[in-house]
C-alpha cells in the first residue's frame, strides 16, 4: 500500500510539474507575440513599409501581407489561452514562424542590412542568424505546446507563473536587443562608412 500510494504522489508531483510547465510556456509565447502585433499595430504604416522592404512578396501582396500579420499574431496568441483551442493556436503560430524563417533567410542571402521588424520599428533589431535562431526556438516551444496538451487539460493563470512567462518574455526580447547593438558596434568599428542607422524602408535600401 505504501508504495502504491508512493507512485500515486510522484504521479501527481510530475502532472502538477508538467501542467506548471506547460501555462508558464503558454504564457511566454502568448507574450512574446502580444508585444510583437502591438508593436506593429501602435505604427501600422512603418511596419508595412518594413514588409516591402524585404522583397521577398510581390506588389500588392507585401503590404496585404503587412496588415494582416498583426491581426494574425493577435489571434494565435490568443487561441493559445483556451485549452480547446491550444493546438489551433501553436499550429498557426508554427506557420507565421515558418513564413518569417523563409523572409529572414531570403534577406541573409541577398547581403541586405535591414531591421527584422519583429517588433514593428519599436526596436531598431537587424536581421541576422540570431533572429533565425529566436525563430527556431520559439518554432519549438509551439511544437512543446502542441504536444503537451495531450498532457495537461489546464493552463494555470496563477500570478508567479504569469509573472514567470512574462519576464522570460522581457528578457528574449533584451537578449535580442543586446545581441544587435553589439553587432551594430561591431560593424561600426569595421566599416564605419557603413551603418544602418534606423529602421529601413523600402525607397531607402540602394542594392
């Protein structure tokens, strides 16, 4: 009896511990794209000039793309809040990720020097292999998610998790910033003749 009642209470500690994992990593992503489409949307018209500046989209579809993307963010994040609706939500997460992979990795290849707009032009963030990177962790944070609602049936909106998933949140978005300010020193101290100095659009870029 006693040891069944043992495997009973490391049962219960493991959901309890999985279903805590599971709402502090809802709550992450759920933040990291709240700010992502209030960003863009606090400066809409920037943000779509931004989508032009890429390239990668045909006129008209670029700036469609560019006033979509926002509401889209908005919608996934907030699918991820509801258990029945979870999934949804990480799947269509998964492929706004997988659309920004395929700009990004565009932009890299062609030598263009522009701001990635993750967060609309609230950060002056370049594209480079760590947004690549961001965008792979966050791809498999929603694999987690998707995956780990056959685990926990619940998300817990406690205030120390919430508090827990928005400062993850916070501190990619600072790692982010840091990681681009030194690589713009960096370039400064290399080529100090060429330096991107704001947000990029797309009547500035000169191949």
């Amino acid at each position: 009896m006693k040891v069944l009642r043992k495997k009973s209470l490391l049962g219960e500690g493991k959901r309890k511990m999985e279903e805590i994992i599971y709402s502090v990593l809802t709550i992450y992503l759920c933040s990291i794209f709240l700010f992502s489409s209030i960003f863009k949307f606090l400066r809409l018209p920037s943000f779509v000039a931004l989508v032009e500046a890429y390239g990668v989209l045909p006129s008209p579809y670029d700036r469609i793309f560019g006033y979509l993307l926002p509401p889209i963010e908005l919608l996934g994040a907030s699918l991820l809040l509801f258990p029945s609706t979870a999934v949804w939500g990480s799947f269509l997460l998964m492929g706004l990720l997988l659309c920004f992979a395929y700009a990004i990795r565009s932009v890299i290849r062609s030598g263009k020097v522009i701001t990635c707009g993750c967060y609309g032009d609230f950060l002056d963030v370049q594209v480079d292999r760590w947004t690549l990177t961001k965008i792979g962790f966050l791809f498999v944070t929603c694999i987690v998610l998707a995956l780990g609602h056959h685990f926990s049936d619940e998300i817990h909106f406690r205030f120390p998790l919430i508090t827990v998933g928005v400062t993850l949140a916070l501190l990619t978005v600072l790692v982010q910033k840091v990681w681009s300010s030194h690589q713009k020193a960096l370039s400064k101290l290399k080529y100090p003749h060429k330096h991107l100095s704001g947000p990029l659009r797309k009547e500035e870029y000169h191949e």
